[in-house]
C-alpha cells in the first residue's frame, strides 16, 4: 500500500469502478471525485454496461494502480482524465468534462 495513505477517505471506502479495468486488464483514464456524494468512480473512459459495475475499496484500487494516488487531492465535483497510462493527468471540475 501506498504510506502514507494520500487520500482523505479512509482505505476501505467503497469505490466503483468496471470490471473491465479490474478483471479485464482495461486502463484506468478516467476518475470522478462525484459532486453529489464525494464518492470515487474509477473508469476506463470508454462506455461500460451497468452491468459491468464493481464496488471495491479505494485501497485495492490504489494497489492495482498506484499511479491513482496521483489524484488523491482531486476536489470533489472534479474529475481527471488522461489519453494512456503514461500521459499526464487532466483535471477539471467534473461540469466542465462532461461537456468537452
């Protein structure tokens, strides 16, 4: 695990992510800090199914990818996105993203 924890939420909060990211291999591009409950979605950026939803810890999303705890001060009603794994983080408040 990352020490110390970065994040404000604890280790165990529930977080939702796709079953692509976690079972499929897919990337994780995008992340929503969600206005409306200050929960996390970790996601491909890509469109999913429901259906493919998982609600994990946000530990075992920062032990999949470390690089996450990069966006452990995102603010809530932000989001960030980035085009691969390598690239840079982009962050905007999560108004802002849906429209581009």
């Amino acid at each position: 695990m990352v020490s110390p924890w970065p994040f404000a939420d604890p280790p165990n909060l529930a977080v939702i992510t796709v079953k692509q990211i976690l079972q499929g291999g897919k990337p994780v591009l995008y992340v929503v800090h969600g206005a409306d409950d200050g929960g996390w979605q970790f996601l491909t950026g890509g469109p999913f199914d429901m259906a493919d939803a998982l609600v994990v810890s946000l530990r075992s999303m920062i032990e999949h990818d470390r690089s996450l705890a990069q966006l452990a001060d995102l603010p809530i009603g932000w989001s960030a996105r980035r085009d691969t794994v390598q690239s840079d983080w982009q962050r905007a408040p999560e108004s802002e993203a849906r429209e581009a």
